[in-house]
C-alpha cells in the first residue's frame, strides 16, 4: 500500500503557536512538519522524507480524535471532515506519538485513515 500522508509529533502539536494552530484549521502543513508518500510492507510503515516504522515497535494504534488533536485541529466546522472521516491516525511508540493524515483532501477534509488503521492491525496481528 501506498499514499500521501502528512505527519507531526504530539511534541510538535503542543508546541505549536497560536498563529500555527488557526493557521493549522486552514491547511494542516502549518503544524504537521512532515509529509510525503507513506508505504506499508509486511514488517515496516515507511514515512518517505521522516522515518520508518518497524511493525513491531508499535505499542499502540488508534484511529480517533484525542486530546492532543481535536476536531478543529485542521478541521473547521465548515470541512465535512469535522464530522466524520477526519481523525487522526495515532502510533504510539516507546519514545513518542505520531499523528498521520493519510490521503487528506483540503475540500472534505477527509482521510484514509480508517483504511490504514485497519491493514496495520491486520498486519500487526
């Protein structure tokens, strides 16, 4: 499997600026510092232009807004993403958390998210 995704860090969401955060409702690249093609192997999430993601070092995974990342973090009430098909996807790893928007679309701000979700959990057995 291969897509577009953008990420950031849970570090990075809570050090972000007022300016970056309503900056971030409009295009979520003002606080997501990464992004590039995401491919999923059998053993690996490989975040072209950041890191790779060994299956096993996954500690957890969800697919759901949190406390961190809420609705209105790159989702205005005015984007259908705000409702439905926006959440994050969410690798918790021994030293940090990772936020991932796979495929997001500007318009609806919807995402591949649930798809990923359920072929990682798959793959991780």
């Amino acid at each position: 499997m291969i897509a577009n995704y953008i990420g950031t860090t849970e570090k990075m969401l809570h050090s972000s600026s007022l300016s970056d955060k309503v900056a971030g409702m409009i295009h979520p690249k003002f606080r997501f510092n990464y992004r590039g093609d995401i491919e999923l192997t059998d053993e690996i999430i490989n975040l072209g232009n950041w890191k790779a993601i060994h299956l096993d070092d996954i500690q957890e995974i969800k697919c759901e807004f949190d406390e961190t990342f809420k609705r209105l973090t790159v989702n205005g009430d005015n984007r259908l993403g705000y409702f439905s098909k926006g959440e994050p996807l969410i690798l918790t790893l021994s030293n940090e958390k990772i936020y991932l928007l796979i495929n997001w679309s500007f318009t609806t701000g919807f995402t591949d998210n649930k798809k990923w979700f359920e072929k990682i959990v798959e793959k991780i057995g």
